[in-house]
C-alpha cells in the first residue's frame, strides 16, 4: 500500500507485454534494415567480343569477352569463380557443349559503378569433331552460359555467396566483325 501511496505502482502484466511487443518491433526493423543493406546488387552480363583464329597446332580457337556491369553505388562484387560454357545450334540445345577457359584471374573484386572484362577461350582441336562443332564455321547462333559464384560487399560487410546463371546469344564467332550478344538470367 505504501508503494500506491507514493504515486508509484508496480509493473501489471499489460506493460510486460507492451515492452515485450516494443521490443520485437526494434528488432525486427534493424533485422530489415540490415537485410536491405546487405542485399545483393544487380549484375548485368554482355558477349562484347566473340572472334575465331587458328591455333598454332591446326586447330581453331574461340575467344570470346564477357563485359560484367555493376551499376551499384554502395556493393562491390567478388567472384569467387566463374565457368564459361560455349554450346553450337547444330544439334538439340546444350547436347553439344564445350567449357570454355576463363583467362581472367579469379577471384576478382569489382568495384562499384564499374564494368569488368572477363576473358575466355575454347581450343578446339582440328579435325571431323571441330568441324561438327563449328559446322564447317558457318553455325552463327552459338550459346554461351556464364556461371558464377559471387559475393557482394557493403562496405565491410560480405553477403552470403550467390550462384547467378546467365545465358547469352546467340553468339557468333565467324562473323566479318566480332559478334556481341545480351544475356539473360538462365
């Protein structure tokens, strides 16, 4: 009675949960906050360049560059790794298939508001089975899938890794000048 006397009364269960609910309100707004912060940027992929040359052993190689366009202003983007698989239109969709070698030192950090060559080849050896892949160099609707495994950086703080898969053509490699194609998400 004394404590009711002085102004003062104890806590009712009503204000338990009212800080309770406060509480989970915070929370659950830094929890989005962060998730804002933390997600990842939009990256966008282009074929900038596909050529063909002959090798030095007869055989004939394919390079091909592969423009990535981080338009953010706060993420950066570290690829961890990236697979570059070149597919011919002479058969059923990615039956015939090569994995192209990725020239470009991995991993790469880019940075923000930045676009990123990436540089790739396939050596096709001479012979019956380049001549198929290729068509005898008359196929111009060739495939290209870039697969990457990526993280995005906000300020000090790294998201969780992200496969991102896109696919790009059609590509030609035997055009009189160097063939470009856009890519969309596979």
């Amino acid at each position: 009675m004394a404590a009711v006397a002085a102004g003062r009364r104890r806590p009712e269960a009503k204000h338990y949960i009212l800080l309770a609910l406060a509480a989970t309100l915070a929370a659950a707004a830094v929890v989005t906050v962060v998730f804002v912060v933390l997600s990842p940027a939009r990256v966008g992929f282009t074929v900038t360049s596909a050529t063909s040359h002959r090798s030095g052993d007869g055989g004939l190689l394919l390079s091909l560059t592969i423009a990535a366009a981080n338009p953010s202003r706060r993420a950066a983007v570290r690829y961890q790794s990236m697979f570059v698989d070149v597919s011919n239109n002479t058969g059923p969709t990615w039956t015939n298939w090569v994995r192209a070698s990725v020239k470009t030192a991995m991993p790469l950090v880019q940075p923000e508001r930045n676009v990123t060559r990436i540089h790739a080849t396939v050596d096709l050896v001479g012979g019956k089975w380049a001549e198929e892949f290729t068509g005898k160099k008359t196929s111009h609707g060739f495939g290209v899938i870039v697969t990457t495994m990526a993280r995005f950086k906000v300020g000090v703080s790294l998201t969780r890794l992200y496969d991102i898969k896109v696919s790009c053509g059609p590509v030609d490699f035997f055009a009189k000048h160097s063939g470009t194609a856009n890519c969309t998400a596979a």
